[in-house]
C-alpha cells in the first residue's frame, strides 16, 4: 500500500497557510516562559505567538476524545503525561484500531526540535505536524479526513469552547484555529528539572547519586559517544533555539537492520529514505530527547528495546544482531551505520551508574503538573 506522507495533505495545508511550570504574568495576554537561566528560549512562529489562553484552547483540544472520527481518541491516547507524553505501546494503535509502524514519540521540549515525526525532515513546525495525526489514512490516527468541518462546527457549540474561542478571539473552531491551539500547548510542555538539572545547573550535590553522576562522566566521554547526538539542551542533537547558530537534522542510522548486508531497514519503514528518495538516508531516524527517558520505554522507532538495559546493549554491540526471520542481519557491520555507533564494553557496575544517569534526567514535576493534566477529567 503506498503511503501517505506530508504532500497528500496540501488540500488541507493551503487553507491553513492563509488561514505549576507555566506561569503568567498580570497581563493575561502575555506568555512567559519561566526557563532557568541556562535554558534558551525556543523559537516561536511569528504568526502563532503563545498565550495563555491559546494554550488552554489547545489543552482542551489536546485531551478530547470527540477530535476522533469515532469519538473515543484524543491526541492524549497516544501522549500520556505520565509516560513524558509517550504511551508505553511498542506500536501506537490508531482510532480505528489499526496498529502504526512506530512508537509514539515523547513531546517533551517539543518546541525545541527541528522536525517532527521519527523521520520527516519536511515537517518542520508543530503547526503542521498537527495535520499528520488529524489526516492521515495509512495508517489512520484521528481518522478526520472529510469529517473535520462537522466536527469542528460540534465541537463549536460546546459551551467550554465558546468560552475558550472567545478568549482567543474567535468565533468557532476551524483548521488554522485548532491547529495553532494545538501547536501552542505542545510548545508550552518545557521539562527541564530533573534531578540532574538541579545537580549541574542548581548546585545540588546531593540531588543525585553517586551512581548517576559516575554514569554522567561516562556518558559525555569519547569512550562511549553518547554526548555527539545527545549532547543538547534537550539531550538531543535535532535541536534549535533562539541562540542557535545553525542546526542539524539530527537524522541517524544506528544499525538496528542490515537485512541485506548492505545496510537495508525493512521495507515497511526505511526511515528518512522515504521521503528524501536519497538510498544515503536508508534507516536514518530522529534523534529523540533523553529527558524522561526512563519512563518512556520502549526504545528506538519500532519499539524493539523493552528496557533502558536493552537500549544500552544495543549501543555496547555496535548494532543489533537479528538471528533468524526476514528481518535476519548484522547491523554492527551496516555500511549504513553511524560512524559514532562503534560499540563499547561496560561491566555491570558501569551499565548500572549509566542507567542511574538517564534515571536522573526524569522530571518529576513534568509528569504531574497539573498544567499540563486533562482539563475534561473533572467531567468524567
């Protein structure tokens, strides 16, 4: 089947181009991102500014189930906050209950990236990542495809959004509405107080242990390479901000295939060649963010590493052997590969003070804030 990708939603991308962490200031109007002092801002679309109330139309948005061609998924069914926004699933299931290729991605620090999705270097904005989920048909996700004006014009008459539409200035719900509502609450999910930021940026010495900060000094040495892709502000190198000389794709081929001994992923998903066309991207997917890590298991695009444990003996053999099957191959020996993913030996002690690194770099704070937390749960 072939699929659908970013250029079969242009009917939908044409209308739409002329179309406590938070904490606000007296004016209501304003957005204030309250960053620590080494955080950048990131950057913000001039023709979609942040407000408070922007954001609160986009949480609703964000937590409602009727935004699904069956009325029972949200965007939330797949980006649970408890789970840094992922949703535990080795692969996300659609409205229709029809099972995606991938894993759900963590929206942690969203308005940080470069692209969106796992392996789309066109989709470069949250407002238009907004339209894959909503749109797409292969696989189905919302499902709204030709059922979005009814849907939006149902939503419309609920009494909460007529409140929430008049604090934004409009009049009803339509594409550019819901889609930059949307944008806005997704850039507004900052996570940045870990343990380890409190550590490194608060002065804390005991906000860690020493296991975790024996696996930082592992983590940012050449040893092991990890700080090349996951050395960024977010601990990912698909990052950019409003201090940003230039960025990268972050787009990667870490061996997880080598079915044919020449660096080929499967052909359901070959990553960044989809859309580039280009055999040089075979298997190259987004670097994701290390922030929360630990609850957002499992690991990798399709899901294929249950555990923090299994993401690092990944790493340690250089790629992943696949014995038997069709998807059977060395990707240690990947002529696609990574320069970077060499592989490295670690004894038990290390690979327990690594974990206890990446367990660091989980915001408590983030996963509970009530900010951030369904506004429908009262009703229900």
């Amino acid at each position: 089947m072939q699929k659908k990708h970013l250029f079969a939603f242009l009917p939908v991308l044409v209308p739409l181009a002329v179309g406590a962490w938070l904490h606000f200031g007296q004016d209501d109007t304003e957005w204030r991102w309250p960053m620590p002092s080494w955080v950048p801002l990131p950057v913000v679309p001039a023709d979609n500014p942040m407000t408070p109330a922007k954001v609160e139309l986009g949480r609703h948005l964000f937590y409602d189930k009727r935004l699904s061609i069956t009325g029972d998924m949200a965007c939330a069914s797949c980006h649970e906050q408890a789970k840094a926004f992922t949703d535990g699933k080795v692969h996300a299931v659609g409205a229709t209950g029809e099972p995606h290729r991938r894993n759900s991605m963590g929206l942690a620090n969203s308005a940080y990236a470069v692209s969106y999705t796992w392996a789309n270097p066109l989709l470069q904005s949250l407002e238009l990542q907004a339209l894959v989920p909503m749109f797409s048909e292969d696989p189905v996700e919302m499902g709204l495809m030709n059922r979005e004006q009814a849907i939006f014009a149902n939503l419309s008459q609920d009494p909460t959004y007529r409140q929430l539409l008049r604090a934004v200035g409009a009049k009803e719900l339509d594409l550019s509405t819901v889609t930059k509502a949307l944008a806005s609450f997704e850039r507004a999910l900052v996570s940045f107080n870990s343990p380890y930021d409190r550590y490194r940026y608060g002065g804390q010495e005991d906000a860690i242990s020493e296991a975790a900060k024996r696996g930082e000094e592992m983590f940012f040495s050449e040893r092991l390479e990890c700080f090349h892709c996951h050395g960024s502000v977010t601990f990912s190198n698909a990052t950019r901000h409003q201090k940003s000389p230039f960025w990268e794709m972050g787009l990667h081929n870490t061996g997880l295939y080598n079915i044919d001994g020449k660096g080929a992923y499967p052909a359901r998903d070959t990553g960044a060649l989809e859309i580039s066309g280009d055999p040089k991207d075979m298997g190259k997917f987004r670097t994701p963010s290390l922030r929360n890590v630990a609850v957002t298991a499992p690991y990798f695009h399709d899901g294929s590493a249950a555990t923090l444990s299994e993401a690092l003996a990944h790493y340690e053999a250089g790629g992943r052997t696949i014995a038997e099957g069709p998807d059977a191959g060395n990707g240690s020996i990947s002529p696609r590969k990574d320069i970077l993913v060499l592989g490295f030996k670690l004894s038990a002690e290390e690979k327990a003070d690594l974990v206890a690194f990446l367990e660091s770099l989980t915001d408590r704070e983030f996963l509970t804030n009530p900010a951030f937390s369904d506004p429908w749960a009262k009703n229900k």
